[in-house]
C-alpha cells in the first residue's frame, strides 16, 4: 500500500490537478470495516455489503492530500465502482470550492477562517471539521549541515519574519558558520503557509518573500537538498520520505530542544510546530450513499489511513473527538 500512497505523491509532484483512484476489484478485506463499507454477517464472518457508485470529489490542502489519496486507495478495495478524486489547490483554494459548492469534502492543513465560514453560509453549505491525522511541521537543513542541530522559535523568526535581511548562518549565531543561507518554503496559497507564519512570525500569511517557495514540498526537498546553506520546512511525511537526502532540525519552543516524532506530535511536545490535520465533509453530500460510506470509512479506519500516508494517528482524545463530529454531521445531514 505505500507504494501506491507514493505514487499518488508522485502524481501530486507533477501538479497533476485530481488524482482519479479506482480499484480492479472488490474483493479484497480489510482489516478495519467500516459502518456502510461492509456488513457482519450471523455467523461473525464478513460478507459484501451493498455495492455503491457515484462520484466524491475532493480538493484543498496538498499536506492533507496523500491522507485522503490513501483513503480512497483503501475505499476502493471496498466499493470499486465509486470514484474518489483528490485534488490540490491548497487550503484556502479548496474552501473557495467547497464554498461554491463544487466539492464535496475540503482538505486542509488549517482550521477554516472566519470569512471562509461567511462564505459557506452565504450558499447555506452546513458541515463539520474532522481532525482526521496529526503533523509535525519539520524544519529541514542540508545533510552536511552539522551546526544547526536545534533552532529557538525566535531564531526561526529571525530567518522569515517580513523585512529579513538574514543572509548568512552566522547572522542568526555568531558561533555559526560563514555559509550563505537559502530559505525555501511553502507557497502562499498553503494552509502550511499560513501555519508556519502564524507561530514563528506572530501572524498569519506575514513572511519575508525572498525566499524559492512552492506549493509542491518535493522541490523544497530538492533545493535544501541541492544547497549547504538551505533551510525548510514542510510536513513530517515528507521529511521521513526524504531522510536519506535532509536532516531534521530540533525546535525550542521555550521548553527546551524537541524533534519532531509520533509521540512529541501525539503529546504536545513538540511546539509549537504540531498542528492537526483536517477534511470537512459536506452534510447535504452526506445524504448520497457513496459519500456517506466514503467519510464513514474515513472514520473508522484513520489509524490506518494515517499510517500508510506516514502521518501521525490522532490521541485518544481526538479519535472521540472525531467520532462526535460525523454523529454530528449525520444529524445535519437528516442521516
């Protein structure tokens, strides 16, 4: 299956807009059923439950993508005929979709904001946030990079607060080395964007703009890679995918050096860099069968969904955090 989840990815690299995910068969099972997927028969074992068409359409956050891509990868295991296409227009790209109502469900790597919500209700579009995985936002550095082995917050801000005109490591720590700095980065159109900028320089969307951004994070993992002096940032996944090439740097966020990992994500630790990740399904989608057993499935499977995209799983809190939102979300929906 992680193989299929890096193909996918490879799709997304080449900015191909909708990843269309349609299985050969339906046979296979499983290990975590989910309610609308299958049902349990008298004798305990499983048989098919009924089989469902349609399309579900989906798009926002590049971050959130691959979650949803290995998602649907799995549904389709379940229900071949229902076609799941991903897009990726960027968080706040996809809340205009799903606003106008183009789509069904929005991925994104923020929560929604306020005048996105007024856009929703101005077309009486009702839904719920899903956290739905776990990030650790992960600063990278060159693998030949031997000095900057934890960066504080205000370092960091250092570095992109608007108006940097921090050049050069030793600028940042007299005790760093005379090696030119190169920043690269997420593009502005990026819920990461937005994340990043609001706990490293103290608001959202604020950032020094002479820096190689893009909403693709394989080419900032191939110009911090290509550069000693380079310096990133993007999603945990996308770091362990690259380990061999990058090195993760520690983040003091007032409590000492922290890298980022499952369990400093999962328990707070690592801060202020761990962010969760969402989808927002749609409650009048929700009322079409194949949406419904789609973000069902989503649901009941998200440890494993996130575990075969390389994301982080949600605590215990979250997991009955999540389950209250889809009961919540079935009831607008009349479900």
């Amino acid at each position: 299956m992680n193989d299929r989840v890096r193909m996918a990815r490879a799709f997304l690299a080449v900015a191909v807009c909708a990843v269309a995910l349609v299985a050969c068969g339906g046979n296979n099972q499983n290990p975590g059923d989910a309610t609308g997927a299958q049902a349990t028969g008298g004798t305990g074992g499983t048989q098919a439950a009924q089989e469902l068409s349609g399309d579900v359409k989906v798009d926002g956050s590049s971050t959130v993508a691959p979650l949803s891509t290995a998602a649907a990868e799995l549904f389709a295991e379940q229900q071949a005929k229902v076609r799941v296409t991903v897009g990726t227009s960027g968080t706040g790209g996809g809340f205009e979709k799903f606003c106008n109502g183009e789509t069904d469900i929005s991925n994104a790597s923020r929560p929604i904001k306020d005048e996105e919500k007024t856009a929703c209700q101005a077309k009486n579009i009702a839904y719920e946030e899903f956290s739905v995985a776990n990030d650790a936002l992960t600063v990278v550095v060159h693998k030949e990079n031997t000095w900057a082995t934890c960066l504080t917050v205000d370092q960091l801000k250092k570095m992109w607060e608007p108006g940097s005109k921090v050049s050069n490591w030793n600028q940042i720590d007299a005790k760093f080395p005379n090696e030119p700095l190169k920043l690269f980065g997420a593009g502005t159109d990026s819920g990461t964007f937005d994340y990043f900028t609001d706990v490293i320089n103290g608001e959202e969307g604020k950032s020094r703009t002479d820096y190689s951004p893009s909403e693709d994070d394989n080419v900032t993992v191939q110009g911090v890679a290509g550069s000693k002096g380079g310096l990133g940032y993007f999603g945990f996944s996308y770091f362990e995918e690259n380990a061999d090439k990058l090195k993760a740097v520690q983040v003091d966020g007032g409590d000492g050096c922290v890298g980022p990992s499952v369990q400093a994500a999962q328990d707070g630790t690592y801060q202020p860099l761990s962010r969760p990740l969402f989808i927002y399904p749609k409650a009048e989608s929700l009322k079409r069968p194949e949406v419904l057993a789609f973000v069902e499935y989503y649901v009941a499977n998200h440890k494993q969904i996130a575990e075969d995209a390389k994301f982080i799983p949600l605590n215990a809190q979250q997991e009955t955090e999540l389950k209250t939102a889809l009961d919540k979300l079935k009831a607008q929906a009349g479900g």
